[in-house]
C-alpha cells in the first residue's frame, strides 16, 4: 500500500447536467487535467476518480460523473454508472449554471438529501452569466452551501474547496478503528496471513495492511505469521495475545490451534465492523438456517481480481454453504460497482469485506437489502457460522456477541 486506499479517502461525487464544466471543474479544483473538457455535450462517458489531499482535511476522491441528462441507449448505460456513484458519495457538488436550474436539480438534489449528503450548489461560468440576486437567494435554501464561480477564470474555486472543507463529517478520519480499539498500546495482536494464490509474491492483501497500520497508529504490536507457524508463534510469546485475527478462510485450523481464553476473529469480520453495520450483518447470517434447495445466493465483491481456481466466492463459500445446509443452492456473482437493482430473486446476499470499497456504499447496500428484505451477510461471517465458531469470532465485540445471542434466542 503506498497511498491511501480508496476505502478510507472522503468521496466527493460531482453531479449535474451536460456541458455544465463539471471536468472543467475538477481539473481547476485539482489544478490537474485529469477530465477532458470539451464544448461537446456528454465528453465524459464513465466516472472519471482523482484522489488526492485536500489539505487540511485529509485525502480525499473526487468523482466526476457523466452528465445525469444523458439521452439515447448509451446514455442511459452511462447515467446508471452516474447514479451508482450517489450510493457512495460522503460530499456531492451539484454544477449548474445562472438560470437554469430546474426541476432536474431539484431531483438531483433530493436524491443526495434523501441520503443525508451534504451539498455544494457550484454555479459555474459566471464570467459569461451572472447569477442573479433573486436566484442566489433561492438556491441557498436549496443546498448546504452556494458558490458562483468560473472554472474557466479560477473565480470562486478556492471557495468551493473551502465549502467541501466546511461541510466534510467531522468524524470521518477520527473515529473509526479497524483493530487498534482492541489491543491495548504495547500489547501483541497476532495476525495470521496464509501466503496463497491469492496473495501474490512481494504483496499482501489490503485489510491486512490496513490492520497492521493501525496496530501501529495505536502503538499496538503486530506480530505477523502464517497459519501452519501459528502454534510455535503462539508458544514463542510470553504472555497470551490480546487478539489473533485470521484470514477467513483459514478459521477452522487457526480456532483449533488458539487457546480458548485468547480472543480471536478474522479480517472479514473486522472489515465488517470498520466498513458496514456488523450487527445487520449477523442478524443476516442466521438465515442461512433458512436456506433450501434451488434458493438463489448473491455473492458480492467490490474487489475486481480474477478468480483464481480455488476462489473464496465462488468455489470455498459455495462448498462450505453446500454441506452446512445440506442444499443445492444456486449461485450468481457480481463485482466492482455491480449490484442489483432487483433483489428479490435472491434469499441472501453474502458480502466480501468491501476494503475496495468506502463505507457509505457498503451501508447503502446494506439499506437496499433491509429495504428488498433479503438478509446480507459477510464472508467471514458466513464462514465462522458454516464451521460453528461464529459465536467464538465474535468474542472480541460485545455488543456484536449480544445481538448474535438475542437473534439466536
């Protein structure tokens, strides 16, 4: 990991008709060419992402959308991409121009609203036409704030970084911890990463980077092994760890291998907890019990990796649902950005740890299930339930462990 991953960066979605300068936008508030800009309405056919630092506030990633107005069958492809980046945007940026705004903004607007995002209304090419009096007093009751600007000038630019700065959550980078809420400082955390076909040599997996650098933040100390040197690391130290987290699909042999005492979990299921609503997500897990022959399961992952044979998602959590529930279950799989509309086809979703992904899209998927009633789930949720030892894995949470219990009851 040398930059922040994307799954921790403030996303910032910039929205609004064609040929508004939405990229032109972009690039003057990155002062990069990173969209092309072109006076030929609907230049920018799929999300274009930046990350960058907007300093003070941190690293962030701004996404510029087609134009949501896009006509013809291509433009509809296009303005489903667009809407899509509504499920997973911390901060919009609606761009109009002077006298224009209509009942299209308005419905951009509410959609945001709807999802509790805050708003900057971006009037652009003032340079060319003014805003009006009449209309600025309108469009401030209309958003969160209101900037009039020229992209092509840089006028008003550095006051729409300051809005952004202005109306970002305040507790986005400050309060969420993947790990190092767990392990008190100086205490040891015993991560168990398998090297596999899907840890390719010279790298391992994001959340287990993103677990030691926050072992590290907190002053905690990692101690990193692989499954089959567990015991030996185990009986190496001097006192018992605070916590060992497992890569998921390695759960049977390292709960074998810790002593009961030891609290332990795995990387999904920490990821659960960092990037979703973990309690959701058990209360979900139970209806695996549900489950009977011919059901459709989801299985979703925001990563893009090409399956390799012995994939987790479509070989190892197929296999292990198979013999839990004694049916043949049916399985269709997405990736990415890719996620139904329509879930009523399916009796469950079971999640990956969305460490590609930002936690607003992943609560946004979570609503969608609440909402179609299909039950969602985790990997390493469903794994530790399939093998009995979910009740085990979440040891280490509380409160998660309260409402497993109460859901069971």
């Amino acid at each position: 990991m040398q930059s922040t991953p994307k799954a921790l960066r403030l996303h910032v979605g910039i929205f609004g008709r064609r040929n508004v300068g939405k990229s032109s936008l972009l690039n003057a508030i990155t002062r990069q060419q990173v969209s092309i800009v072109s006076a030929v309405a609907g230049t920018t056919t799929d999300p274009v992402e930046k990350p960058m630092e907007l300093l003070p506030l941190g690293p962030v990633l701004f996404v510029d959308t087609a134009g949501v107005d896009d006509e013809g069958a291509l433009g509809e492809l296009r303005m489903q991409r667009t809407r899509a980046i509504l499920d997973r945007v911390d901060l919009g940026v609606v761009v109009t121009e002077a006298g224009t705004w209509g009942p299209f903004e308005d419905g951009l607007l509410a959609e945001l609203k709807r999802r509790h995002v805050p708003v900057v209304i971006a009037v652009n090419k003032v340079d060319d036409r003014p805003l009006a009096d009449g209309e600025r007093t309108r469009l401030l009751h209309a958003g969160n704030a209101l900037v009039a600007l020229s992209a092509l000038t840089g006028e008003g630019v550095a006051e729409v970084r300051e809005a952004l700065l202005r109306l970002a959550p305040a507790d986005h980078f400050d309060s969420r911890r993947i790990i190092s809420d767990l392990v008190p400082p100086g205490a040891v955390a015993v991560l168990v990463i398998p090297i596999d076909k899907e840890a390719p040599k010279g790298r391992i997996i994001l959340p287990q980077v993103m677990a030691i650098r926050d072992l590290l933040d907190g002053e905690s100390l990692a101690f990193v092994v692989q499954d089959r040197g567990l015991r030996q690391a185990l009986d190496g130290l001097k006192a018992p760890p605070a916590l060992v987290v497992t890569d998921s699909q390695a759960f049977e042999g390292v709960a074998a291998a810790v002593p009961p005492g030891v609290p332990m979990t795995s990387f999904s299921i920490l990821m659960a907890r960092f990037q979703g609503d973990l309690a959701e997500q058990i209360r979900g897990t139970l209806a695996i019990d549900r489950l009977t022959g011919g059901d459709r399961v989801l299985i979703a992952e925001t990563c893009t990796h090409h399956p390799i044979g012995d994939d987790i998602g479509r070989v190892k959590i197929p296999k292990w649902l198979g013999e839990y529930t004694g049916a043949n279950l049916e399985f269709a799989h997405v990736q990415g950005r890719d996620f139904p509309a329509d879930l009523s086809p399916y009796r469950l979703v079971v999640h990956c740890g969305n460490c590609t992904g930002n936690r607003r899209e992943m609560l946004s998927r979570i609503h969608r299930c609440r909402e179609a009633g299909v039950p969602i789930t985790n990997y390493g949720l469903t794994i530790a339930y399939s093998l009995g030892i979910l009740e085990r894995a979440l040891a280490p949470f509380p409160s998660a462990l309260e409402v497993y219990r109460a859901a069971r009851a």
